[in-house]
C-alpha cells in the first residue's frame, strides 16, 4: 500500500491521426483531471493542495511530443512519494480514472503475460538474430558469445559459399535450393547441419522461458534442415518464410504474431474447458468472497474477470468476507483489481474476457484454483 492519494489515469491515444490526437487526447485528459479532482474532494483532501498535488499532470497537457507521438494508449500514474509516470502502451483504454492507496494495474497485465512470450530467430547461412517477443513488441536477445553469427564461424573459413546459393537459388516458394551434384552437396548439408547444431546449442544457454515457443523466421529448406537437428523442446511448426535479413523488423514480429497467435488462443480455450469439465466442484468458483480470499492466499491457478467491469468494496480480512457497495466510493476499492494483481504477483494466470467470453456468462469474475 502507498499513501491514500495514488492516482490512475488511463486514456486512449490515436496513432494515426497525430493533430486529431493531440486535441482528443488532451480532452480526455482534462475530462479525467476532474474526476480526480472531485475524488480528492471527497477525501477531504484541500482545495490549495489538490491544485498543488495535480500540477504535474496538468502540465502535460502543454507537453507537445507526448502528444504527437503517441501509442494505442496513455497511463500516467500519480503519488506523493514517487511522483508522476506516463506511459505509452500498445493498448488502447477507454478513459478511466482511479483514486485510492494503490495504483489501479489490471488493464495492464496482458503486457506481462507470460502465455504470450514467444521467441523469434531469424536465419540464413550467414545472418543469426534472436529476438524476445509478445503480441505488443519484441527486444534483441544478445547470442553473439553463445552462436555463431554465420556458417564459417562454426565450420571454418574454407567451407565452399558456392556451392550454396540460397539467395541465387530461391524457387518459387521462397525456398532456398542447392546446386551442385555428388559428394559436394552432401558436404554443403553437413556444413549446414554443423551450423545449426551450434546455433540451436548457443539459443538454449540464453533463452530463459524454454518452454516459450520458438518461430523460424528463415526461407523453406533451412527451416526443414534445422527442425531436424534441434533440441528446443517447442519448435514451433511453421516458419515465417522468406530471407529475414532484408525484412523490415515491424513487420516481421507482425508476421510472427499472426503465425503464433493460435498457439496462445489455444491455451487460453484449453483453459476455458478445463473451467467447464470442473464446473460444480472444488476446484473452481465464480463467488467473490471465495476469489479474493483464495488470490490473496495464492490459491489460484487461473483468473477470468470482465475486462470493463469493476466490483467495488471492501474485504474484511478478520471475517474473510466481501461487502460489496454498488459504486465506487472514498474507503472502497476494485475488488477485481485487486484479485487480478494478487493472481499474477503469485503466478497465476488472468485473462481479461469480453462478458461474452467468460465461462460464466452471468459471472464478472470466475478462478480455477490450484488446491
């Protein structure tokens, strides 16, 4: 807990249209200015101090580059010991403003899920890149003390680029082919082979989730060379084609989502019936009471929640009990917020859920629980 103050504000950003953003962003920012304003009122906070206390966020509506350079969405966090943050995230939020002893972070916990962590390593004879990425971006992961950056560094200098022309080579696929007949050919494969081992080797001693699934991003016939001799346990089956050196890198880790994408729906629907297969037991519950208790106990294994919906109250920690209020008060708190975050801080998944997609349809909140 911080102090009684901690201000959340979450606003939408337009990236395409920057001057339209500049004057509908600030609008909103304004609009939610007041919120807070009139929270801070109703915590008997001083008229002089709120105006004092909220300077800093007023001064950003005349901050011109974070305007004209936005993202999908703006965060700007508020609280008397650390001061103000913003944020520019590839979410975009419905305006909302939050006032309470903590910060309000449940709109941003699929930037930090785990089940959509995935690796990306782009490949050809003579270009190695290892890239960590997420629906929302990707960074470099550094393998240069750990691979080989090109073929001759793992079999020598005097290996025999003729007789390899991937680049010359493409056949209307996008797929590299060899040229060259007899022992010369089979010697060419070896050297790849030797190649690949060692680039594979190099990936497993610094990619850190070996679980996350890793995706090729290399023309055809490489792809089938390398499956064949790695040892990463979640190859995953279908390569992004083409030669990834000339490939700008958006629209690579664009192409590399949309490739990978089903992989993660996948776990998120296995979870959805493993709900319905435990329904009416133990081991599953969408009651509030039960929920809170067991997210601040650790006990849950997966999290549903509406993604625009709050619950409001507070919980009796003495009598493990909720008391709900119908809407957001001074004392009260999200109870949602607050199950999500003690989910994900413990380990547990969330999924935030159109009410459409939860698994009960009536619920705004439903857990799988561990024990």
């Amino acid at each position: 807990m911080r102090n009684s103050n901690c201000v959340s504000i979450y606003l939408p950003m337009d990236k395409k249209g920057r001057e339209q953003n500049e004057h509908l962003a600030q609008a909103h920012l304004k609009t939610c200015l007041k919120e807070v304003y009139n929270n801070l009122v109703q915590l008997q906070m001083h008229e002089d101090e709120i105006g004092t206390y909220l300077k800093p966020i007023e001064e950003l509506l005349s901050k011109v580059e974070l305007w004209r350079n936005p993202s999908d969405g703006l965060v700007v966090f508020l609280d008397a010991d650390e001061g103000l943050s913003t944020f520019k995230v590839p979410i975009s939020f419905k305006p909302y403003t939050y006032v309470a002893n903590h910060y309000y972070l449940k709109p941003l916990l699929p930037l930090f899920h785990d089940d959509g962590l995935y690796y990306i390593l782009e490949l050809s004879q003579d270009y190695v890149k290892l890239f960590e990425a997420t629906r929302f971006g990707f960074k470099d992961v550094y393998v240069e003390d750990f691979a080989p950056e090109r073929l001759e560094e793992a079999v020598g200098f005097d290996y025999r680029p003729k007789m390899l022309q991937f680049r010359s080579g493409q056949n209307v696929h996008g797929a590299g082919s060899f040229h060259g007949h007899g022992e010369g050919k089979d010697d060419d494969k070896k050297e790849l082979t030797t190649f690949f081992r060692a680039v594979d080797k190099g990936i497993k001693k610094v990619v850190a989730d070996q679980n996350a699934p890793l995706v090729l991003a290399c023309v055809d016939s490489l792809y089938d060379m390398y499956k064949k001799v790695s040892a990463h346990p979640n190859l995953y089956y279908k390569n992004v084609g083409g030669d990834p050196e000339f490939k700008e890198k958006k629209s690579l880790h664009l192409e590399s989502w949309n490739l990978i994408e089903p992989y993660f729906q996948k776990t998120k629907k296995g979870k959805l019936e493993q709900y319905n297969e435990l329904y009416h037991t133990e081991k599953t519950s969408n009651e509030l009471n039960t929920i809170i208790a067991a997210a601040m106990n650790g006990k849950i294994d997966t999290l549903f929640i509406v993604e625009d919906q709050d619950v409001y109250g507070i919980f009796d920690t003495e009598k493990g009990k909720v008391i709900l209020d119908n809407y957001r008060l001074p004392h009260n708190l999200s109870l949602t917020n607050k199950a999500a975050l003690d989910t994900f801080l413990q380990g547990g998944k969330v999924y935030l859920q159109d009410a459409d997609n939860m698994p009960i349809k009536e619920s705004v909140i439903s857990a799988i629980f561990r024990y």
